[in-house]
C-alpha cells in the first residue's frame, strides 16, 4: 500500500436494498489503516451488516440494490473485482457458525476455501495446517462441525476463511452465540491474529466490554452513517455515546463516577485490571 | 403455590443425560435467573415446567400438580415460556392471530381476545405491525411478538430462555425495565449467560448457577456473582465491577469485593483511598 492509503477506502458510500426505500447505509467516508483493530457496533438496523457486506463484495454483487460511491480493499475496487477474488483479501465470519460450516469435518471445511481457487495441493495442505494451528483447531480437524461446541464451531469457521491468507477479517457478532467464558476466548484469539499476522481486524459487536481493551478505534453506526469514531477511550467517554444506545463498559462507567466522587485517574481504563492499576498507583 | 422441582433426571433419548439430579423451588413472585454454560441443562430444565419435558427420574410440582398427570396445554395456561429462538414459536400469518392464537385455544370469548390482543399490541409497540407477517420482522420485532403471544393469557409462571440473544443494548434496557414492571404479581424465570444484564436488576434476581445437568449453587446475586471459583465452574466471567474490586484487594487495598453496583463500588473505592 503506499502512501497513507488505507487498506480499506471507502468513499461517499450509500446503498439502498432492493425493495427497500430507506437507505441501508448513507453516506459513509473511512479509511482503515493495515493492522488496525476496529470495533464497529451501533443500534440494530444501523447498518453494520450491510457495511460489511460491502467490504468483500456481497454488496453491490450478491445483494441487489442501488450503489453509490466506491469501497477499495487491498487496491481492489469491490466494483470492479468479484467475489471469489476479494475472498482472497476479506475474510467474512458470521454471527451463527452453523451458516458458514458445511462439509463432514472441520479439516474438509478449511480446505474448501483454497481448494476451489485451484491451487496446488502442496499449498493446500500448507494453509489448511496453518489455519488450523492458528486458531487451536489441530485436534479437532477431523471432528464433524456438528459435534463440535459453539465456540469451537466459530473457530472453525475463523480457521475456514483464515486458509484464504485475507489482509483483512471482517467478523459480524462472532460471540452473539457463545457463552461469557467462550466469548473471551474467541475474542483474545482474534486480538491474537491481529498481533501476531498484523491481520487487519473489523469487528461487529455489542459486548464492548469484552472486547473494547483490545481493540485500537472504535466506530458507532447510526442510521446508515458514521455517528462516532476514534481510540476506544474517547468514544466511550463521549456523552453521545450513551445517547446512541451503546452499552458502556461498566469500568468506563466506575471510572466517570471515581472522577465526580473527587478521584481523578489519569487514563480511561477499559478492563477491569487497568482500572485496578490506576487506582493503586494513586491511592 | 409454588413450582418444585424434586430430584429430576432427564436423559434424552440419545442417551445424553441433560439433567442429573435438580432440585428447585419457584415460589410465588420469584424472580429468578439461572445461569450456566451452553449444555449445562438450562433450557432442558425450564422444559420441565410446562410439562415438554417429563422427567425420566423425579417429578415436578406445578401448583401442586405433578407435570406427568396433566397436558402441556392445562401447564401452558399456568407457565409461559418463551423459546430462545422466536422462529421456533411464530407460525400465524399475521402478529394479530399470533397474538389471539392461545387465547382461542383457551377457550376465551371473542370480546375478551380482542381486548386483549389490543392490549398486548400496544404495551409492546406492535400496533403498526398488526396485519404483518411474523416472520418478515426484525430479530429484535420478533422476540417481542413471541413475548406478547406468551404475555397475552398472563400466566402466573413467565420464563425466558436467553431473551438477549442478539439483542442491541438499548433492547435489552428496554427488555430489563418491562420485566421489572412484571415482577411482584408473576414469578419471573430467565435463562441467561448475560452477567452484565442480570446485574443491572433491580431487585436483582436470586441467581441459580447450573453445569453438567446440575444446580452447582443457589443464592443471592451479590455472593453467588462474585465468586471466582463458582463462576468459573459455570463457564461465567466476573462481572467488571466486582473484578476490579478483587484485583484491588490483591494489591492490599481494603475494600469488600461482594459489590456489583458501580454507584456502590465508588463509594467502597474512594473511602479506601482517603482512608491510607
């Protein structure tokens, strides 16, 4: 990418589905710089879905509708590539595992993917061991989906567009099925990917305390628009936040009330052993 | 009188055994939540309550009746449940005969249904959609839909299964306040994992902790929610407000870590800050 182009543009973005007369999205501008983790979260119906469905071209080629403006990931025009092509570069995982999950076992799942891009079957084999190591899933390759937990479900699905090596993951309310403790776990393994590949990481989720400590910005949607977007520490803080409906992390919340009750910490904290750390450097 | 639950088994018939000896009490204008990981029997559990699910051992007491001498629908007008996923509920053609559908079956007169039917649209902002078809709504459209078909016949016992699935925060603020509303004249049952919505009660609910088809503890929210090492078996995560508390006990601050108010919390911090 060169200079200061984002590996996602999006520019003057408006789509309005088929059928429908209120635009989905209407007028969105951002750039994501490579290896930036976004949160991207905002009421029902805000529009974060149809967003991403315009970062791996679903939208304008699946989707029918009226589009408007231009989205480029990884240099490409989502316009001008098709599907199979960005697949390559944005990885998309959906709220339920059971809808991206298909084959007998997780191994033939990961390697469908790679296998329908025609590679050869060393690289093949190569990625599909990758992505499964990558995301613990080695053990379990040869379970069927089915049998599988919902977190480890999700995993397989990451570990699936994973073997596609993407720029990018796109993850639509990945933990929205899962229980708290395989929540966390899914979470730190994305943080892990981001870190570790320098994958760039767009995440859609209402849980911000479970995930905002991880990520770099944050980005509130609100009737097809861009409502607020900075470091997670300034978004949570401003009041607008809460006027949009955003459920605050509760250490935001004990930090605002420390500051009222006379405790002023230096930083916005966003987990619960940050807030710990500031309060016993002052006390 | 009171739901009992007595020594339930339930072994499903592929041999999984879901409930492993439950014993529980719902007494009248209860408000209870029960939590626990995913395959913990949780849903099996509420099953039990209005007879779907008969116990293999052990009985359950629904106002004095045991679940297996009566039917579903002689249950049902007592017990409410709403399911997890409202697909599984909603199969009328419009949200208006979804609505009246129990009540027909109950046997209410016309006038009766209409009235009520009227009222259950409006108390849950569906007036608009009176004529739609369930299933072309929203997520967030149609667990209000399932909720008012359940709400309509007010039964005595209302329980739902992870009513935040999927839900943004402003709907589950809005789902907190109506159940709140509901709360003295019903009991109140909720089957959950969300631990930052259970807190936010008020009152907050006595919680029942389940894993591997068996009650691990029951109690308050304030003790049995600040256990590391019982949310741990049930697969939970602290809530923030006690997790910060415990990890300032770790570093020799003297504050109490059963707290889940954050108002509270402040109050516990600041006055060991100025007392060092």
């Amino acid at each position: 990418m060169e200079g200061g182009m984002g590996i996602i543009e999006v520019e003057g973005l408006r789509f309005t589905y088929s059928g429908s007369r209120r635009p989905a999205l209407d007028g969105i501008d951002l750039s994501i710089r490579k290896g930036e983790f976004v949160i991207l979260t905002g009421p029902s119906g805000c529009g974060k879905t149809t967003f991403c469905r315009c970062l791996n071209g679903l939208i304008p080629h699946f989707y029918p509708g009226d589009f408007e403006g231009r989205v480029v990931v990884a240099g490409l025009d989502t316009r001008e590539h098709e599907i199979w092509e960005l697949a390559q570069h944005v990885g998309l995982v959906f709220q339920n595992p059971e809808n991206q999950l298909f084959c007998l076992t997780v191994e033939a799942d990961v390697a469908f993917g790679p296998e329908n891009l025609g590679l050869p079957r060393d690289e093949i084999r190569r990625r599909v061991d990758w992505a499964l190591k990558a995301t613990g899933m080695w053990e379990l390759r040869d379970r069927a989906p089915h049998e599988l937990s919902g977190g480890q479900q999700q995993r397989a699905a990451i570990a699936s567009v994973l073997a596609m090596e993407p720029d990018i993951l796109v993850l639509d309310e990945p933990t929205s099925f899962l229980d708290p403790a395989g929540a966390a776990e899914l979470i730190s393994l994305i943080s892990d990917l981001n870190k570790s590949l320098g994958m760039t990481v767009v995440l859609v989720e209402h849980r911000l305390d479970l995930a905002s400590a991880f990520s770099d910005r944050v980005i509130i949607m609100d009737r097809g628009r861009v409502a607020l977007d900075g470091p997670p520490e300034e978004v949570l803080t401003d009041p607008r936040a809460s006027g949009l409906g955003i459920g605050i992390p509760k250490v935001v919340k004990l930090y605002e009330l420390l500051a009222d009750g006379g405790l002023k910490l230096p930083k916005v904290p966003l987990s619960p052993p940050e807030l710990a750390d500031l309060v016993a450097e002052v006390a | 009188m009171p739901i009992i639950v007595e020594g339930v088994w339930y072994a499903y018939p592929n041999g999984v055994e879901a409930l492993r000896g439950v014993d529980l009490t719902i007494s009248d204008g209860d408000f209870v939540v029960i939590m626990g990981p995913n395959g913990a029997g949780k849903t099996t559990l509420v099953k039990t309550f209005n007879g779907l699910i008969r116990p293999t051992r052990g009985r359950v007491l629904v106002d004095g009746v045991d679940t297996r001498e009566a039917t579903v629908a002689e249950l049902a007008r007592k017990v409410g449940l709403v399911f997890q996923n409202p697909d599984h509920q909603l199969f009328c053609a419009t949200v208006e005969e979804e609505i009246a559908f129990a009540l027909r079956n109950f046997g209410f007169p016309e006038e009766e249904i209409a009235r009520r039917v009227d009222w259950a649209l409006r108390a849950f902002g569906l007036e608009e959609y009176r004529d739609v078809p369930p299933l072309v709504l929203s997520g967030g459209e149609k667990k209000r839909v399932a909720l008012a078909s359940i709400l309509v016949w007010d039964p005595k016992y209302l329980v739902l299964d992870e009513p935040t699935l999927g839900q943004d925060y402003a709907q589950k603020e809005k789902l907190r306040k109506m159940v709140e509303g509901l709360l003295g004249e019903r009991s109140v049952v909720i089957v959950t994992h969300d631990i930052e919505f259970v807190v936010d009660f008020r009152p907050r609910p006595k919680v029942v902790l389940m894993a591997e088809g068996k009650v691990l503890a029951q109690g308050k929210a304030e003790e049995l929610l600040t256990d590391q090492e019982l949310l741990s078996r049930a697969s939970l995560v602290r809530p923030q407000v006690p997790e910060v508390l415990y990890r300032l006990r770790e570093k020799g601050l003297d504050v109490r870590t059963d707290v889940l108010d954050p108002e509270e919390a402040r109050d516990v911090i600041i006055s060991s800050v100025v007392g060092r």
